[in-house]
C-alpha cells in the first residue's frame, strides 16, 4: 500500500471502531433487558429449588 492509502486506513479504522464501540454502549443501556433476565433467572431457580424440596424434581 502507499502512503496514503495508510494514512486513510489510520485515521479511519480508529473513528470507524470508536463509531461501533459507542453504538453498542448505547444499544446496551437503552435495552433495560438486563434487570427482566436476571429476574427470570432468580424465578427459574427458586422454582428449581422448591421442586427439589418438595422431591418432585424426577432426578
């Protein structure tokens, strides 16, 4: 590659890689998905656990 062709890649692949990181930083904290995920994990494993002492867990 010639010089310029590495200048474009140098100050492009950065701005475009930094474009991606705030995308997905903001795509994470708009979704709110977390908090309804870890409280169907918490369901599952209290149900889980009421099974097993009630002994209707067929293991």
């Amino acid at each position: 590659m010639d010089e310029s062709m590495w200048g474009i890649v140098n100050i492009l692949g950065p701005a475009i890689l930094l474009i991606v990181l705030v995308w997905l930083v903001m795509r994470k904290r708009s979704t709110g998905k977390t908090g309804r995920t870890e409280q169907a994990t918490r369901d599952l494993y209290r149900e889980e656990e009421e099974r097993r002492r009630e002994g209707t867990d067929e293991l």
